[in-house]
C-alpha cells in the first residue's frame, strides 16, 4: 500500500513499540518507512557491548527541509507543518525542570543550543531510517546546515539519553557510545543524582520512571516462552529483565542465548515497573549492553 505524507516517502505498515511505557504499543498500528533492506532494519542482533568503540559512524543525510519554530518539548516544526522528533533521545523539558528544579540550567542549554543550531534554517535528514511515533511525529536523524549531527551534540553535551525504541539499530551504536563518554566525563544530566545509573537494589522508590540500571546477572529463566534475567536470590522481590515471546524475533537465536548469561554484568535502560519485584520489559537487542568484568 502506497500513501503520502508531507516528505512524499513510501511506508509499511509496521507495530509500534515504545520502552518509554511498560506496555508494547502494538495495538496501534503506526507507519514505517521501508529501510534499505527491510531485513537490517529489523535487526536480529547481537548483544550489544559497551566497550566496543566502532570507528566513526553517523546517518546518510539525503533530505532537506525547513525549520520553522521548535516547541517546548524540543519538537522541530517544518514548512509543510510535519513535526519530528529527534530520533533515538529521551530529553528534558521544561515540565522536568517544574518538578526537579536542578535539571533546569540542563533545560536551558539545549533549548539554546537547538534554537542556535536549527530554529529557521534548512536542515537535513536520514529518509532511510524514517518513521512515524504513535503520536504521529515523524522520527529522524537530523543534521543542520553546518553539517553536524544534531543528536551526537546533544549527547557529546549530555543534554539527553538513548532510547533505544525510537531509532534505527545501526545508528544507536554510534549514540550509546556517545552517550558514554559524556556520563564518564560527567557532562549536562549526568552530574545529577536524578540522572545516575542505578544499581539492581534499592529500586522500590524509582518505578514508573525511564531509567538506567547496571548489575550482575544472578539466574535466568524461561517460564512460557518468556525469558527472565533475575538480578537476586528471589525473583519476587528482587530486580528482573523480561523478554516476552513475541518480542523474541530481533534477538540471535531468539533470545535463547540469554539464557547462558548468568555471572555476566550488563547494563539496562528502559521503562522501570513493578512486576513481582522492579522490572524492565526489553524489546530490542540495543537495550541491554555487555559490560567489562576486567
């Protein structure tokens, strides 16, 4: 089926899935561009490792469009009034800065520097790697006139994290690399308790929050076809990863190599729920990295 959007691209029909809720958002379906090939796009992958440093990578930029204002959530507005959404970043607005008012300075920065940057000038974008959020703003890799990509700014600054749901698989590994260089140099969000890594106890007061966890892998599971990563002695209380069966697909050998993972330490990010203990839900393979034991 072929349809117009204002980029003039041509979609598929594909679920939506976001690591932003605790739930798969696969009810409503939402339009993807079709990747060159379909197959990389989806993504049967490996496990990701934080210490990989691949050389430097970013985003084919073929399209360019106009800028014509950016709301307050960091939303870019064009010409032909398509709204995009900066693909692969979880970022801090201004209702973060009314509730935590040291994340505000944070705010203030990348609000500047994305009006610097982008308000009111032509910026190009990744078309093959396109596609639509559930609230119909188009996702995308931008680069602006200067040819610097938007989103490795912002995670050099760290103004915002990785979300691994809103972008495509080749280009998380270059911004989780990033993203890991500003936290270790503690830049932007991350010399703020708020935004710290959190380790696998003491979870019972950071639910219903995206977060980012590390920790050693105590017993794995796999109870009808759900796979369990659990993080202690008992699985009803303490931290725990869940793969459910049909998010098994996008991962090697479906997920079954996660079961021989245990005395491994990795890190998560994800939407944290309570579920027989603090959980996280994983839905595709870039969210979980494999760390250094050394």
């Amino acid at each position: 089926m072929q349809l117009e959007i204002p980029l003039k691209v041509e979609i598929l029909l594909l679920p939506y899935y976001d690591e932003t809720m605790p739930t798969l958002k696969a009810s409503i379906p939402r339009l993807f561009l079709l990747s060159l090939p379909l197959y990389g796009w989806l993504s049967f992958g490996e496990p990701v490792s934080a210490q990989e440093t691949p050389p430097s990578f970013e985003p084919a930029f073929d399209k360019r469009v106009k800028v014509t204002a950016i709301t307050t959530a960091h939303h870019l507005r064009l010409a032909d009034d398509t709204t995009i959404k900066l693909a692969g970043l979880l970022l801090p607005t201004q209702q973060d800065c009314e509730r935590l008012a040291v994340v505000c300075p944070v705010v203030e920065q990348l609000t500047s520097y994305l009006a610097t940057t982008l308000d009111q000038q032509q910026i190009y974008i990744a078309s093959n790697t396109l596609n639509l959020d559930r609230n119909d703003r188009l996702l995308a890799q931008v680069k602006n006139k200067e040819s610097n990509w938007i989103q490795k700014g912002i995670l050099q600054q760290g103004y915002g994290r990785v979300i691994t749901t809103t972008a495509h698989p080749t280009d998380l590994k270059e911004m989780l690399r990033i993203e890991d260089q500003a936290r270790v140099a503690q830049k932007g969000i991350w010399h703020l308790k708020a935004f710290q890594v959190l380790k696998t106890d003491n979870l019972n007061t950071k639910t219903d929050r995206f977060q980012i966890i590390e920790g050693t892998i105590q017993k794995t599971a796999e109870v009808r076809g759900t796979v369990y990563l659990n993080f202690g002695q008992d699985w009803r209380k303490d931290f725990t990863i869940k793969l459910e069966k049909n998010h098994r697909t996008s991962f090697v050998n479906k997920g079954k190599n996660l079961l021989e993972m245990v005395g491994k330490r990795v890190r998560i990010r994800g939407w944290l729920f309570w579920e027989n203990g603090p959980m996280i839900s994983l839905y595709t393979p870039e969210q979980l990295e494999f760390l250094s034991t050394e």
